[in-house]
C-alpha cells in the first residue's frame, strides 16, 4: 500500500527534524545544521535527501560506531586534509565548506579534502555555501559499489556524485549529478513507502530487471545513459 504524503511548514519540519536529530545525540548546533541541510534538499524537491535522510543516518552502520572531533592532518597555504571523525558528511562537509572559503582569502584558490565520513548528502548544498561567496566550487564524493555496467550483472563502481557551482548575478548555478540511472538514497526511500521504481534503473540480485527496491538493494543500479553514460 502507498503511504500517503504529510505536508509541513518550513518552521514545523525544521522543529520535527532538529528534535528527531537531538534525540539521537546530537548537540543543537549538530542539529541544526543536519535539518538545515535535508529541509534545502526537500524545499528543492528531493524528497529522497529530505527529512527522510533522517531515517537513513540513524540505521547507518556508522552511525553506531564511536564519533571524533574533525581534525587537520595536513594543512598548506591553499590546502587542507580533514579526519572527519566518522561524522555524518553533512556535518563534516559543513565544516569542510566554511574552512575552504576561509582558506581562498590568501590566494584564491583552495583544495580540501575529507577522509572518515559518511552520507554526505546533497553535494549541491555546499558547493552553493562557496559559490556565494564568488567562488567557482566543484565537489566530489567517494561511493562504494552500486552501479553495474552495461551488460553487467553485479555492482562495481559506484555513483560517482558530483557537484559544480558558480557564482552569477543572478545568484550560483549549480550543477548536482550522480552517474547512475537513479540515487539509492531514493531507491531507500521508495522502499519506506512500498512503491515500485521506474523501468530500467535497476537489476535484482540475480542480474534481472527489477522495479522492487528492495531486490534493487540487493542487486545493482543501472548506469544513466547506457554504454554512454558508464563510458
């Protein structure tokens, strides 16, 4: 059965997020952040990296295991490697943002990079945080095995996110893209709700086409774009 949609002010589903969040264990300041960035995904419309990415974090299996503070590993004039901590992505990468902006104010310029964090969400969101700031930004994320290549049966690269935003007068143009034929965060999601998936973005575990998410889960995603898309 299809579950129905509940809609919520912007003011309601940030209170439901930040409480939901703080339930959890994490600070105020944690909070906010994390709902700050799943409440822009929504109001986007990615219901997949909206409030729902919630559920996504809390069932993690990183999530479980013990958390650091971010630290600096190595650090230049124009760049700068972060331990995240085994931290949520959308809390390290937050941190991660603020610090490249800073770092450009020598030389204009700034590498950065992120090891030890998980589910770092909607890469637009920081490429933005930096465009406004009259920067050109391009983010990359690592993925594990989802996606089969043409004429595959099994996953063997991954979704291979990334995001690129400039600034404009008009305000940052951004482009936010993953290689696959569709998200697992939205296959996780049309899981939750018990809907099917749309022809041809997925193969079960036995390397056959599916619409059921949960043999998707199991299986693997299908490239965008055919043979030109993995290529």
């Amino acid at each position: 059965m299809t579950l129905g949609r509940l809609r919520l002010s912007v003011a309601d589903a940030r209170d439901l997020a930040e409480g939901a969040l703080r339930g959890i264990g994490y600070h105020n300041d944690e909070a906010r952040i994390i709902a700050d960035h799943v409440i822009d995904a929504a109001m986007c419309g990615y219901e997949y990296s909206g409030l729902a990415k919630i559920l996504n974090l809390f069932e993690s299996e990183h999530f479980r295991l013990p958390r650091r503070s971010m630290k600096v590993l190595r650090e230049t004039e124009v760049s700068l490697a972060f331990d995240g901590g085994n931290n949520v992505g959308m809390l390290a990468l937050f941190h991660a943002a603020q610090a490249t902006i800073k770092k450009t104010a020598s030389h204009g310029i700034a590498l950065v990079s992120v090891t030890d964090a998980w589910m770092s969400g909607r890469g637009a969101y920081y490429v933005e945080m930096i465009a406004k700031h009259g920067l050109v930004a391009i983010h990359t994320a690592a993925s594990s095995r989802l996606v089969a290549p043409p004429g595959g049966i099994r996953p063997v690269l991954g979704t291979n996110p990334i995001a690129i935003a400039v600034p404009s007068s008009r305000g940052p143009i951004m482009l936010d893209m993953g290689t696959s034929a569709y998200m697992m965060t939205e296959v996780m999601l049309r899981e939750r709700l018990g809907e099917l998936l749309p022809e041809g973005v997925a193969l079960g575990p036995g390397g056959e086409p599916t619409r059921d998410p949960t043999a998707a889960r199991r299986g693997a995603l299908l490239p965008f774009g055919g043979y030109k898309g993995f290529g």
